[in-house]
C-alpha cells in the first residue's frame, strides 16, 4: 500500500520533532541568570556548596541539551535540507557540509561555557583538610574555601557571562537556520496536487507545485522561462531535443529541493531549483541528454566519446591546486572565486572536491597527507559533476550548451560534440574559439 502523502508529512513532522528550539535557549539562559543571581547571596561555606550543586546540575542540564541537539543534528540537517527520511546521493555533499558547519560552530559556542562551570572557585571541605593533613580545623578549612571565592567569584561570574552570551549567540544562529531551511522544505506541506499543463510545446505535470508558498510560486514562473530559454537554444544548436528526444517533463516540488533532475525513462523529473531560468534550462537538457546517450547514440558514437573523456585525463600536482586555495575556503567556494579568471582549475577543483568528498581545504591537505600530491583531473573539464562517468560528461557538456551557450563548453568538447553528432550538433565557427567563460550559476 502507498501511504497516503498526509500521512507521510505527518511521519516527516514528527521526525522533524528536533528537541530544540527558541524556547530551550529561553530556558537556559533563564536558568543560567537565576543562578549567577546568586553569586553575591553566599555569605558561608554551605551556601557556597548549595550553589556549586545548582551549577553542576545546571552545567548537566545544559550539557545534555547541547549533546541531545549533535547527536540529532545530522538527521535535523538531513530533514531541512531534504524533506526527506530516506538518503539520497543529490544531498550527500550539501548535508556533509552543513552538518560540520554547525558541529563546529555550536561546539565552539558550547565548550567555554561548559568548562568555565566545571571551574567555579570551591573545594570540597575534606579534600581541603586532607591536603593540609589535619593541620587546620573544620572551620578553618571552611573560611579559606569562602575566602578563595570571595577573591575570585566577580573574575569567575563575568567570565561565565561573556562565555553564555557566545554559546547563545551560536544555538541561536542555528535554530533561526532551521527554522528558516525547514519552511523552504517541500514535503511538509500536507497535500501534493497534480495537474497537467501545455507550456512551450512541452507536456508539463505539475506535482506538489501548487500552494501560496512563494517558493513555488517562483519557482514555476522561472521553469517556464527556462523552457522557452531552452526551446529557443535547442533549435539553435541541437535541434534533436525538440524532435526524437523530445520527452514529457514533470515539475515536481514534493522530491525536496534543490535536487536537480531525474531521467525516468519515460519522462523527465525536474525539481525547483533556487536558481535562474538558464539553469533550468541546463538541468532539463542535462535529463534530456541522458535520452539521447542511452537510446539515440550509437555503440561507436559512445566508445569514442567515453576514450576522448579518459584520455583528456592527466596527471596534477594536489600542492600545487592548494597553492590556489584559500586557507579555510569551502570548495563550493572556491569554485565560485575562480569561476571567471581561472575556469578550468575552477572545475578541476570542483570534480576533485564531488569525487573525494572535500568539503573544505582542510579535507583536501588531509587527503594530501594520506595519499599524497598525485591526482587526476580532466585537461579540458566541463563541469565538476561531470567528473562523475563518461556518460554524466555527456550530459552536462550538452546541458552547458543548450543552457548556457557554445561559450560556456570548451572547443575541443565542442569539437568531440560535433564528431559523435555531426548532423545533430549545430554549433557556428566564430563561436567556437570563445572558451573559457563559466556562467556563474
Ligand atoms: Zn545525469
């Protein structure tokens, strides 16, 4: 049996029951001034004690919650990220991603707080008299205890409150994050409507597109944007898109977003992207080139495209692809950074970054000291993703085609392009010297 999708966005909201939250900030910092109203009430040791019990327990309390919300953060991540219970690669390397941003930066938040709690100024009594070896009495221990407090509680209770404001500054910072990914996350909504739709010649199904969020709202107008981009385009430089490849295309928002597209034989699944027409128009001729690979290219045709994309591959220095990182530069930055004065190392970076899993330079110098400087990357790169198999190659070289124009591909795929399609694959001459330029996406 399906489940029904009301029954699945109910499972999603009670998986998104993340035990965290404003209020659980409210709670602690509320907690915590209570407790530092009384550093200047202690006026004997044992009220010095019943103090540094509350602390403890504070401190425990406070220890849980942060633990409880890392142990979670992954699946509370994963969930923002994707609407979704089941794992999927699309958001292997953004989940990766976010979950270490937020690790290191609640950890950071956390830790001081935690330590400066363990440290407030007490002894306990009898391990105060053991270490003066019964020296001093009872009450004697107890006055230095109190003495040592005295001198130290305003040092002790103003560094605690610099170190609380950090720790807040941070759980705040994430929840406000999580609050505002999850409202972006499609499959909370409760209904997922269908309905068809003629758009530019193209059969389009609406699924889970409909609704007053106003991402989907933009979303719909920039994908029919992207269709008539990308019908426009494709009769200019690979008319076979608009013919033989020709498939119905389904916009769906219930795949979670930013997710890309899907070729499913049949038809082609686009989902909303965060992102201009153009890139529509990239991800449907991306789907649609997987059509033409598997059913319109020939056994030849595929062999000589799959040794031209192996052979471009050689040999690189990892030291010297460092040299042009930044230190602490995430790698979907770096491709950003580089995109226009250094497009190829750009993308080299990039492939680089999707194969091995970098999600920073600091998962690239760990590899360096594992492995060492050897890598490979392509000569003539035509995207990062396009590192993946001979066959996404394919694809993305036609999705940058079509999306973004001839400029946008290197000449010598072009060329590759044209032998494998000679009929097919219209590209003008003046256009074909112009590489590199990368549209930023
Ligand atoms: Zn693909």
């Amino acid at each position: 049996m399906t489940p029904s999708p009301v029954r699945i966005a109910r499972r999603y909201l009670l998986a998104v029951n993340v035990p965290f939250d404003a209020a659980s900030i409210e709670k602690l910092r509320k907690d915590f001034l209570m407790l530092l109203k009384n550093v200047d009430r202690v006026s004997s040791y044992e009220d010095l004690t019943k103090l540094r019990t509350a602390a403890r327990t504070w401190n425990d309390h406070y220890d849980g919650s942060v633990q409880n919300l890392l142990r979670g953060l992954s699946d509370t991540i994963w969930f923002v990220l994707t609407g979704e219970m089941k794992y999927n690669d699309f958001y292997a390397d953004q989940h990766r991603g976010w979950v270490k941003h937020w690790d290191a930066k609640i950890r950071a938040g956390y830790w001081p707080l935690h330590t400066e709690f363990m440290s407030l100024p007490y002894e306990p009594l009898e391990l105060w008299l053991d270490k003066w070896d019964g020296r001093f009495s009872a009450e004697e221990g107890k006055a230095s205890i109190l003495a040592k407090w005295e001198r130290d509680k305003k040092k002790w209770s103003e560094k605690a409150k610099r170190e609380a404001r950090k720790a807040w500054a941070a759980l705040d910072e994430y929840v406000t994050w999580v609050g505002q990914r999850r409202e972006g996350t499609a499959p909370v909504q409760e209904m997922k409507e269908v309905y068809q739709q003629d758009v530019d010649g193209f059969s389009v199904t609406f699924v889970g597109m409909e609704g007053d969020h106003d991402y989907y709202r933009s979303a719909v107008e920039k994908f029919k944007v992207g269709i008539a981009h990308y019908r426009e385009r494709a009769a200019k430089v690979f008319p076979l898109l608009l013919g033989p490849a020709k498939l119905p295309l389904q916009l769906r928002g219930d795949q979670g977003i930013d997710c890309g597209g899907k070729y499913e034989g049949r038809h082609i699944v686009i989902c909303p992207l965060n992102a201009p027409p153009k890139e529509y128009a990239h991800v449907i001729a991306h789907e649609m080139g997987h059509h033409v690979y598997q059913v319109y290219l020939s056994g030849d045709a595929k062999e000589f495209w799959s040794a031209a994309i192996r052979q471009d591959y050689a040999e690189a220095d990892l030291n010297e692809i460092l040299a042009e990182w930044r230190e602490g530069e995430w790698s979907m930055d770096v491709l950003k950074r580089l995109a226009l004065t250094d497009p190829i190392l750009a993308l080299q970076i990039d492939g680089l970054s999707r194969t091995h899993d970098w999600g920073s330079r600091e998962d690239a110098v760990t590899y360096l000291q594992k492995y060492g400087p050897k890598v490979h990357v392509p000569t003539t790169p035509i995207t990062g993703y396009a590192t993946k198999n001979t066959e996404e190659a394919f694809c993305e070289a036609i999705g940058r085609l079509v999306g973004y124009g001839s400029r946008a591909v290197h000449p010598l795929i072009l060329h590759w392009l044209t032998i494998i399609l000679p009929r097919e694959v219209k590209i003008a001459k003046s256009t074909r010297q112009a590489f590199p330029v990368l549209s930023p996406p």
